[in-house]
C-alpha cells in the first residue's frame, strides 16, 4: 500500500482539480479505504499466526482516529478555504495603475506598522424558515445552497458557531439599510431555529441575550446596529418575524424599543422621511412599512399606519 500511495494521491489531485470540497472528500474516502484494507490483510494473516492479533488492535485504532463526524468533509473544506485566506491577506504586490494612454504608473510596496483587522459593526437576526438546528447545519454545509450564518442557535440553546467573526458569512443578501448596502462585510449573522411561526424558545432567547453580549462587548457594536434580516430586506424578507421578542432585547441593550408613554405624532409628520433615518429603504414604501410593524409594532402588519403606528414611529425614529 506504501508503493500506491503516491499514485492515489495523483489520482486524487486529478479528480478534484482546484475543487477543495472534491479533494477533501476524496482524502478522507482514501483514508478510510487504506485503513480497512489493513485490517482485512491482518485478519487473513492472523489466522496463520496469533501473534498478528496485535496489529489487528492497532489497525483499528488507527481506524478510530480517521475523520469522523458528519461534518468532517466540511471542516475540512474550512480549514483549506482559511489557508487560501491566508495567503491573500499575505500578498504585497501593489496595484499596477495605468494612465488615459495605458502607460503604467510608478507604484511600490511600503508596509505601514499602523493598521489592524476590520471588525463587524453589525448584527442581522434571521429565523431558519426550517424544521430543525440539524436540517440548518446541513443547508449550510453544502456547497450548492451559497448561505450560511456566523452562529446558529438551536432550540435547547446550544449555539453553533459556524464562521469566524472576522470573516464574511453568506448570510444578508440583497437590500439596504441607510447607506449599507454590502451587509455581508460588515455584519455578523445569527440564524435562530424557528419555522416562522412558532414561538422563540426561553432558551434560545437567554443563549442569544448571552452571545449577544459578547459580541457588542468585543467589537464594540453600538445599540442602533442590531436589527433584523426583515428590516435590511423588506422586499424580500419575513425574519425574524413578529413573534421574536425585540422589547427584551432593547432592554438589555440590543436595538430600540418605543417608551411606554407615546407622545402623538404631529400632523406634519412625515413617516416616509421618518422610516427613511431609522434606516429602511422606502422605495418600496409598503414592504418598509410591513418590515417595520413587524419589527416594532408586532401585534398588526398590515401595510397602513394607524394613528397608534404612528406615534410608536415619531416615538423610535427620534432615537437613532
């Protein structure tokens, strides 16, 4: 098996091409294969010599330490996906420029001792829209779907953390908050499991309010930016929909809440310009108004403000 060794590992390099999801798999079927075959060449030998038992114990325990898991293919596919990370960041070539008639400008490389990594300034809340945490991890662990999110919290209030906080998670999409329209490079995402229409778990919620926590203690996230996937996307997303508890989170810190006491919005009121400073795209004016009900309202998204909505509205946008 020594001697096929190198030839298995050409054929492999064959196969998968630059597909590190294809050579990661192929490694570990590899691996798995050369291991078993072991054991079935130290069984046929043992039964002419006992002495071979032994090696039959260390084949199997070579056997139990191979890559194991449902995600073993995946956390692979990470670790290659890093490397190659990695190695971009390293890179020191600098921009070749050329002017209006295609000569190239003069340019250099000079490293700055001032710099640092870019951190996340923002927190997208989604719900899964699935039936379980384990249907979720799948979803994001395969390549053909293109989502994932930085953490995903199950129902028991286990939380999976699934992307670096430093890198970029498929997770926003398409839409707009103020001026952002790139939410992928400068937010983390945290997928909650929830179908959309049950109620958030007591301790999803206190795994949340935990992670939370954390996240706007070391990144330094400030209390406006934590806001829904609903309200980045009205023209395209429910989530995390009415029933998720945003007063609770407003009271620990974690986005606004309206006061108890409202006071009413004037007449002169202008809700579009209103929704518009908060942060929604009112280009569609209707999914603005849906995506903030859900979000601040709750009890009624339908696309009219009352005068109730209204008040709650005057009563929000002066806190941002």
């Amino acid at each position: 098996m020594v001697f096929y060794a190198p030839c298995a590992q050409l054929m492999i390099k064959r196969i998968s091409g630059n597909n590190i999801f294809i050579k990661a798999a192929c490694c570990i079927f590899y691996f798995k294969i050369k291991t078993y075959l072991l054991i079935l060449v130290i069984l046929q030998l043992s039964m002419k010599n006992s002495t071979y038992f032994i090696l039959i114990f260390y084949a199997i325990f070579l056997a139990s330490c191979s890559p194991k898991g449902p995600y073993a293919v995946t956390d692979k596919v990470y670790k290659e996906k890093l490397k190659s990370f990695v190695e971009l960041i390293k890179r020191q070539i600098p921009d070749t420029l050329k002017d209006t008639i295609g000569q190239p400008i003069p340019s250099g490389w000079v490293g700055t001792v001032n710099f640092g990594i870019r951190k996340p300034n923002y927190v997208i809340i989604h719900y899964t829209a699935q039936d379980s945490v384990q249907e979720t991890l799948h979803t994001f662990t395969i390549a053909k779907t293109q989502v994932s999110a930085h953490y995903v919290i199950a129902k028991n209030g286990t939380v999976y953390h699934m992307v670096n906080d430093y890198l970029r998670a498929n997770q926003a999409g398409v839409g707009k908050w103020g001026s952002v329209t790139d939410m992928n490079s400068c937010s983390l995402g945290i997928e909650i499991d929830n179908n959309g229409k049950d109620p958030f778990t007591d301790a999803q919620i206190n795994s949340l309010l935990l992670l939370l926590a954390d996240l706007k203690k070391n990144y330094n996230i400030p209390q406006a930016n934590f806001i829904g996937h609903q309200d980045y996307a009205p023209k395209r997303k429910p989530d995390p929909g009415p029933l998720f508890p945003w007063k609770v989170l407003a009271t620990h810190g974690f986005g606004y809440w309206s006061d108890d006491i409202l006071e009413l919005a004037p007449d002169d009121f202008d809700y579009n310009v209103a929704l518009r400073l908060i942060g929604y795209d009112t280009s569609d004016l209707k999914a603005a108004i849906v995506a903030f009900k859900r979000h601040f309202v709750q009890a009624d998204i339908t696309p009219q403000l009352t005068q109730l909505d209204l008040n709650v509205l005057y009563n929000v946008y002066k806190k941002y």
